[in-house]
C-alpha cells in the first residue's frame, strides 16, 4: 500500500492525496489544497487553505483578490512540511513566476506532480528542476512529435527585425496576462530593446507583481492612455482577445503578432489573421517531455491533460508504464491563440 497509485486518487475536484489529505490543483472548492501555479485553471478561488510558494500566493491575490481562501501557507522552493504521512517540498517548474512541483515522499516511495512546466531558459522564473521519483505526473500539452520548440530568443529577433522593416507601423502582440507577456517583455530587453513597451490595462498589475518579485522590466507604459502617434514603430502588447477587436483599431497600421506553442501550427496563425506569428510557448515541447522522461528517472508516467496518447505510448516503448489521468478543468495555460 506504499505505491502511489494507492495515496493518490483522481476525484471530481482534481488529484487528491489521501495520504496528506489535500488536493493539488483542485478545480472545485476543497478543505485543502496545493497550488502549482497561478493560471486560472489551477488556482481557483473559494478553498480553504491553500499552500503554495510565495509568488503564487501574491500572484493569486492579484488575480483573484486577497480573500480568495481562507488560510494562506507559503512554502519556499525546498523548504520540507509533514502532511500526514506525506513529506512535501515544492521544485521550480519553469513555468511562470513561483510555478512549482509537488514532491511528495512516502514510505520510501516518491511521487512528483510537475503541474504545467518547460525546460526552455526563462530570465523571469525560476528555471525547472528535474526531481528522480517513483512517479512523474505530467502535462502534454505539446505532446505530439510536430511540437519542437525553437529558441524563444531567435522568435524574438524576428519581431524586432519586422520593427525594422515597417518602421511606421505599430506591432500589437498577443500574449497572456501571466508569465507570457513578461516573458516576451524581458526578452525584448535581452534582444536590446531599451524603448518603452506599451502593455494593455489587463497586464498591468501582473506585470507589477514581477517588478515587485525583482523581475525587472524596464519602462513600461499604458496603452490604453498613450497617444496613437506615440506607439508608431513601437510594441504593444495585449491579451491575446484584444489583438483583433476594437481596441486594436486605434493603432497605427497594426502588425498582428501572436507569441504562443500553438503558433507552429501554420492554420491557426493564418485562421486568426496573425501576420507575424511567434512559436513562443511557457510549456514544455515534445523534447522536452522526453528528455524529462529520462532525467526523473521514473519508471511510471502519468499525464494528466493533453496529448496523453502519445506521451504514454512515447513512454511505453522506453519500457516505462504510462497511466492518463485525463483530469477535467485544464487548459493550455497561457498558449491561448488568437
């Protein structure tokens, strides 16, 4: 009865460790529950305690409001609390600001809940920590061989070389409030972009939130505010929503930009009238998920939305045993296209 497959149940509200007696990501109101992150379709509001690191704490009050449970608990990446019979750390899991893994320790047994992650260089979070376990609970977002992911930097160069080559008109990028539109920012600055970005009033207190966490972001300013001749030439970033309806007709001669996994799938870019598509994803690419694969060292892989029959069959002839968890209620968390 150590195994856990034996502690950890799949039940309406999300995956319930029955050992430590808590939800991790529950998509229903619980007792208890483990945050991973704070993209909506893991951190919902009405719980009664919640643990979680300390930028997902302050990135959910963000969100959802202060009083978006109870009982608040951080927990510092490695820092060790008994549960139960359960032994819980969190890791980095390189998804957004204060995203995490859920180490749980066992009997001797070791059982990892990766929530959403990536393995691709982030200068805004903290970089993925692979953890050897018994069981590895995977997403597979991008779980299918077509997704190989190219390097977020050369994607960015490409925006900034259209910047160039249409000097006079505004680029409007699509990026989610959470974890992309940072990225993309901290990026651009990376790449030598030491102008003002103009971010729409929906990113505007995630965007703090990181400053205040010391992710540097440069001079940013309100979209919504600015003058239409100020923006000529410059960036504008905006849920991806945005991009295409009213608000984005008050720029100048828009370049239609979206930064997501999903843009390497051409048919979307051109379906959602997307002129410069950017393969900028915040999950982790079909190598990726092998490479984790191999690195946890687990001889069981369990999926818990996605592309799950890939993974698993991807997992079965590397001899390891594939389970789908096929939980309700996530998403692509931030790879919204347009």
């Amino acid at each position: 009865m150590t195994h856990p497959e034996h502690w950890l149940q799949v039940r309406p509200e999300g995956l319930y460790c029955l050992a430590g007696d808590f939800y991790i990501d529950p998509v229903r109101p619980v007792a208890r529950a483990v945050i991973t992150h704070a993209h909506s379709d893991h951190a919902r509001p009405g719980h009664g305690a919640v643990l979680a690191t300390p930028e997902t704490l302050a990135l959910m009050a963000v969100r959802m409001g202060a009083n978006h449970a109870a009982t608040t608990q951080a927990l510092a990446y490695g820092e060790i609390l008994a549960l139960g019979d359960v032994t819980l750390r969190l890791a980095p899991a390189g998804h957004v600001l204060g995203s995490a893994q859920v180490v749980m320790d066992r009997a001797g047994r070791r059982a990892v809940v990766s929530g959403d992650y990536k393995r691709a260089a982030d200068p805004t979070c903290t970089p993925f920590e692979p953890v050897i376990c018994d069981v590895f609970v995977t997403e597979a977002t991008f779980g299918l061989p077509v997704f190989t992911h190219p390097p977020a930097f050369d994607e960015i160069g490409k925006l900034i070389a259209s910047i160039r080559l249409f000097p006079d008109r505004t680029h409007v990028a699509g990026v989610y409030s959470l974890g992309k539109a940072q990225r993309v920012i901290a990026l651009l600055r990376q790449a030598g972009w030491d102008a003002p970005i103009y971010i729409h009033g929906a990113l505007q207190a995630v965007c703090a939130a990181y400053e205040n966490a010391g992710v540097a972001l440069g001079e940013l300013r309100s979209a919504t505010v600015a003058a239409k001749s100020e923006m000529a030439g410059g960036i504008v970033l905006a849920p991806p929503s945005a991009i295409a309806d009213r608000w984005a007709r008050r720029l100048t001669d828009p370049v239609t930009v979206m930064a997501s996994g999903w843009m390497r799938v051409r048919q979307r870019a051109k379906a959602g009238g997307i002129e410069l598509p950017l393969v900028i994803s915040d999950h982790a690419d079909w190598p990726e998920l092998l490479q984790t694969m191999q690195d946890v060292q687990a001889p069981e892989i369990w999926v818990t939305h996605g592309n799950e029959e890939a993974l698993i069959h991807a997992a079965g002839l590397r001899g390891l045993r594939g389970r789908a968890l096929r939980l309700i209620g996530y998403d692509d968390g931030g790879e919204a296209a347009a």
